[in-house]
C-alpha cells in the first residue's frame, strides 16, 4: 500500500511541491506555502469506526463502494432534527440541529459564541448529551461561565484537549450526540508538523470532524476566529467542508447581536436570529422589529421606515439619510448597512427622473441598528430618506416604504410583496408606498392604506402625502 507523503501547496494558486521554498513557483507569491500530508484514500477515510454505509450514499469507514441510488428512493427520508431550545438559533439553523451535521460559527472576539454554544448545550441537557472541547480555556473558567450563566453543572461535560487525535479518542468512548470545538484554530493533528492555526492543520482537523460527523451521526459545531477583514481565519476550503456557516454579528458598544446564515444545507441562507447580551448571558430577541425602529417623539426629516426580509422572516429596520452642502470639490457618498456603488447609482436615477439634485451635496445613508441590507427593496426607502433630509421636509407619520427602483425610474416588484404588508400592518403602520405590482387584491390590509406606484415621480408625489 502506498505511504503517505508531504506535500507543500500554495495557499493562494493550490500549486504542488515536494519540499518548502520562500517563494511559489507558479504564481510567484512569497511565504505561501503550507505542509499537508498526502495519503492514500484508504487511508483518510480510516478512523477506527467501524460503521456501515451512511443512509446518504456515504460509505462509512469500512470502505464499502457507493452504490448509485435513485432518488425517488430517498426523497421521502427527513433529516433528523432536535430543538435546541432556543428559537432564535433553531430559526437560523432552518428548525433544529441535524443529526451528523458540522456547523462553523464565526465572529468578533467577545461577541458570544462560546456563551451562545454553552447555553445550546445547557438547554439540551440530558435529552441530548454534548461535549464541550475548549482549547484556548481551562475547565475552571468553562464551570465557572456556566455557574455565570445560571446553567445546570450536572449534564455537561468538558474536555480541555488540542490533538484531534486524543479528542476523537476519548469522545468515542463517551458517545456525544453533540460536540462542540472552541476553536477549530487552536486543534492540531500529529501527522502534520505545522504550528496550530496554520492552513494545513485547520484543514486536515476539520477534515477529520467532518468524517467523525458523518460516520457516527454526531452533530458538530466548530468555533471559528476572524481575520481583521471579518472572513473566517484559515482557509477558504473549511467553508465548503462544513453544513452550514454561521456569523455572529454587532456593533461595538451594543448589546444586541445578530447571528447570520451565509450557507446552510439544511435551511434558508441570510436567515436571521436576534440576540440581547445580559448579564445571564445571551437572550432571545422574540420581536427584533421593535429594536431597529427610532422611538421618534414624530415625523422626522431624513428618515423612511422599509421592510425587508431576512431568510423567511420580514423585518422592519429604519433607513436614515444626512444630506448637507459639501466644502469639497468631489462630495462624499458614505452608506452604511447598504452598498456604496448602489446609492451613487440611485442618487444619479433621482437627479435624472425625479429631479432632484445631490451632486454638490455630502450623502450619509445609514440603516440603524447596524443590519445589512442586501436587497434591492431598499432603493426607494433610500432616495426618499435623502429627498426628505435635502428638503428638511419629513415623509408622513406611520408610513412604510419598500421597492426596487430601475435606471429609466420604474418602480420593480421585489418578493413577498403581501408578507412584507402583513408585518407592517401588525406593527401598527397606516400607510405604504410600494411598487404597484405588489399592490394586494384589496388596497387595504388591516387599517392600513396601500398605494402602489410604477415611477419615481408618481412614488415622490405619495410620499408628499
């Protein structure tokens, strides 16, 4: 049987080479070049389980041949779920932990993914046995957090252990149905000769938990650091080998958090779960509209109230827009929570077809509550906030705003144009200025009244009331 061997690849081109050198040869990029062990795949898929073919196709650790399977076959199989007890969570993991699933959750340092993690497992209990593998705490400070947090010391255990060798060892014998790694950095296999947090070791330490997962059916969550760019440190491979990828995000000095889907096998991407931070810890958000709305004392110039949506969950978030004589001979375009390129564009769609004019004016667009929206129904939000601030003129009380504006001034639907209504109706808003074709059979939902528009003019007009 062949051996295994090492290899050195460039991180930024993948290229191959049998010994380590300062500079790759393919691309020409410096201190690129990571070890990784190159073994047969007999060898990588061994692990000491003995399991038979995973019910998906996969072959298990006795090396079975997959076999092809139509589909119809398994179509009606549904993943195993449990709920983890706390809603905001299971929304965003698309209703529950899957069985043998492996989730990476990523953020700011301090920001709560250990708290969030040993909460999940504080929840779960006895229903659903865990282990919590720390490798950057000792075992006193996982107990004394979890006596902070109020939670029950009897049904969780720790491991304070950086080889994935030892952790594979002794978590088999204890049988988890849950395992948490904090942080996947921090683990190293023995097989490599790399620092731990370098390329090689991340990968082939993911590797291995990716198949322990899937072999033995133990749902898997692995706590990821950020680079100062906000990506998840290590390489970009470990995204594609995990179920699910998750971001915790927040402003600094606030105490909500936002945990994001940006992939998700098992449920909708760019979901989204809410979170306050207490002194017990992280807490569910059951209404997050109400925490990005202003509690304007009345109308107020600069601001528009638009509903946007989330995964499968419409929220309300408050567009805010600063528009002020510029001293400079290029006037600034700042957006934050929007896409910078976007507000040049609709700022030069108000000038042309609404007639309006920003050129010689500083722009500040800002969405409160520090929520990114990646949607296209922020369009007319915005250039309404940036009219009303220019004409220091408010819109009207109680008035909701969503759609899509195009580069000739049409007004284009956007997706769950009833939905988004329905959210806004329940949060007592009277008015709505939406595209006309997402006008509702009845131009009245609730006691709100709903006036569709199909130009940028017609839609300045109603926002005039």
């Amino acid at each position: 049987m062949a051996k295994a061997r090492t290899a050195y690849v460039c991180g930024d081109c993948g290229a191959e080479h049998s010994k380590w050198q300062g500079q790759c040869m393919a691309c020409g990029a410096w201190n690129t070049l990571s070890e990784f062990v190159v073994q047969p795949a007999k060898a990588a898929s061994g692990g000491g389980v003995s399991v038979g073919a995973h019910r998906d196709g996969y072959a298990g650790a006795r090396g079975e041949a997959a076999k092809v399977t139509p589909l119809t076959a398994v179509a009606t199989e549904v993943e195993a779920r449990t709920l983890t007890g706390i809603g905001e969570l299971d929304r965003v993991l698309g209703g529950g932990l899957v069985e043998g699933s492996v989730v990476l959750i990523g953020g700011d340092p301090g920001i709560g993914k250990s708290t969030l993690l040993l909460q999940m497992l504080g929840t779960l209990g006895e229903r659903l046995p865990g282990v919590y593998v720390t490798g950057e705490e000792s075992l006193a400070q996982v107990a004394s957090r979890a006596q902070r947090l109020g939670l029950p010391l009897e049904p969780l255990q720790a491991l304070a252990e950086t080889c994935i060798e030892r952790i594979l060892e002794q978590v088999r014998d204890s049988h988890p149905k849950v395992l948490i790694i904090d942080s996947i950095q921090t683990i190293w296999t023995d097989l490599l000769t790399a620092a731990p947090g370098s390329v090689s070791q991340v990968r082939e330490s993911a590797a291995k938990l990716t198949r322990f997962a899937k072999q033995t059916g133990t749902s898997v969550l692995l706590v990821g650091h950020v680079t100062k760019e906000g990506g998840i440190a290590g390489p970009r491979v470990l995204e594609h080998m995990v179920d699910a990828v998750l971001y915790f995000e927040g402003e600094a000095g606030s105490r909500f958090r936002v945990l994001r889907a940006f992939k998700n096998r098992f449920g909708a991407v760019n979901e989204l779960g809410v979170f306050a931070m207490s002194d017990k810890g992280l807490r569910e958000v059951p209404n997050p509209s109400a925490i990005f709305l202003s509690a304007h004392q009345g109308p107020t110039s600069g601001s528009a109230i638009m509903v946007t949506r989330e995964g499968t969950r419409p929220l309300l978030v408050e567009v805010q827009a600063l528009v002020d004589q510029s001293s400079l001979g290029n006037p600034r375009r700042v957006a934050l929570g929007l896409e910078q390129n976007r507000l040049a564009m609709l700022l030069a769609v108000l000038h042309r077809h609404g007639g309006v004019a920003a050129y010689d004016q500083d722009v500040f667009v800002n969405v409160v509550g520090g929520i990114r929206v990646q949607e296209t129904a922020a369009d007319l939000p915005v250039l309404l906030a940036v009219r009303s601030s220019l004409h220091d003129r408010p819109l009207p009380d109680k008035t909701v705003v969503f759609g899509e504006v195009g580069l000739s001034g049409e007004i284009r639907p956007v997706p769950n144009g009833e939905e988004r209504l329905k959210e806004a109706a329940h949060h007592g808003f009277l008015r709505a200025i939406v595209p006309k074709a997402n006008l509702p059979k009845k131009k009245r939902i609730g006691e709100m009244q709903v006036v569709g528009v199909d130009r940028l003019d017609q839609a300045l007009d109603a926002a005039d009331g």
